[in-house]
C-alpha cells in the first residue's frame, strides 16, 4: 500500500477497520515498519522486537473501536502502544532503557526521522529482486557469513558477494535521495 495522501484518507481506513476488522489489515500494511524500526531501535533483540511490534498490532486492532481521532496520526497512537510494550519489555528483562525518548514515553523528532528512514529501507528492500532480497535478508537480518549464504542458496560465494554489493549498490542509490546514510 501507498503513503496516505492526507489525512481523509488515514480517517476514512480507520472508520472501515472500526465497521469491521479485516479492514485492519490495511492500517498494519501503511504502518509495519514504521512501528517495527520504531521497536528495533529500542530492543536488542530481532526476536523481541518481532514479537513486541506483533504484540503493538494485536493490541491496537483489539482496541480499534476505542480509537478516536483527535488530529494526530494514527502512527502516533501506535507509537505510544509501541513505547508501552517496550517499556513492559524491558521491566520483565531487568534492564535499563538506552534512550530517554523510552523513558517519555514519545519518540523524539531524531527518532522519528530515523524511523521513517528505516521504513524506507526496509521499502526499498522488499523491492529488490528476490534473489539480492534474499542475500541482503540472509547477510544482515540473520547475520550469517557469506560461506554460509552461498552453501545455502548452492552458488559461489563470489557469486553471493556479486548479489550483495547489486543489492547494496541499488539501495544505497534509492536511499541516496534521503540524503542520510541508514544503519540496518
């Protein structure tokens, strides 16, 4: 799904999600990464952050109906669903919080910048071709050694590294127009 192309269009989705759930599905499509870069950023754990932004989607899809517009975003709702989990997250694992943005409770304007940076790179990947897709998810999101990549998908690692610097070549191009370097 496309951005919105103003807020109508964000009212008119969550009125239909409210009238009957499955409509849902397109607030969770526009919204995804955002939220899930928002979690990441916070957890240093690809699992927990998985299952915390699953967790922020449940939650705001049992709670659709008690949604009110008031002005602000949608995402801005769910980013305050997000900083909860997160903040739960962290009491059940005995840690302190890394930023103070957590501790608020609100995401700074740098963290949301941020955020929408990494929406976008996430964007941008689900568009590569699948085999660069593959390798960008298998070397980064999994971690795993280029060895490994290339004994998995059964070609050479020259091959697998040629797939990798493809894909990072396109993306750096893509987010280029960003202006700013993303971490992934």
């Amino acid at each position: 799904m496309t951005a919105l192309k103003d807020e109508a269009d964000e009212r008119q989705l969550i009125a239909a999600a409210q009238k009957d759930s499955a409509r849902f599905a397109d607030l969770y499509e526009l919204h995804f990464d955002r939220v899930y870069a928002f979690i990441a950023r916070r957890v240093d754990n690809r699992d927990a952050a998985q299952d915390l932004a699953a967790d922020v989607f449940h939650q705001a899809l049992a709670n659709i109906g008690q949604f009110e517009w008031r002005g602000v975003p949608f995402a801005a709702w769910l980013f305050r669903i997000a900083s909860n989990s997160i903040a739960t997250w962290w009491k059940k694992t005995g840690r302190e919080t890394g930023t103070a943005a957590s501790e608020e409770g609100e995401p700074s304007k740098a963290d949301l910048e941020a955020n929408e940076r990494r929406a976008l790179l996430f964007a941008h990947v689900r568009k590569l071709p699948p085999e660069q897709r593959l390798v960008i998810q298998m070397r980064f999101a999994e971690e795993k050694p280029i060895a490994e990549i290339a004994e998995q998908l059964r070609k050479s690692e020259g091959a697998i590294k040629q797939l990798q610097f493809r894909a990072l070549q396109t993306l750096r191009e893509k987010m280029g127009s960003t202006g700013k370097a993303v971490k992934a």
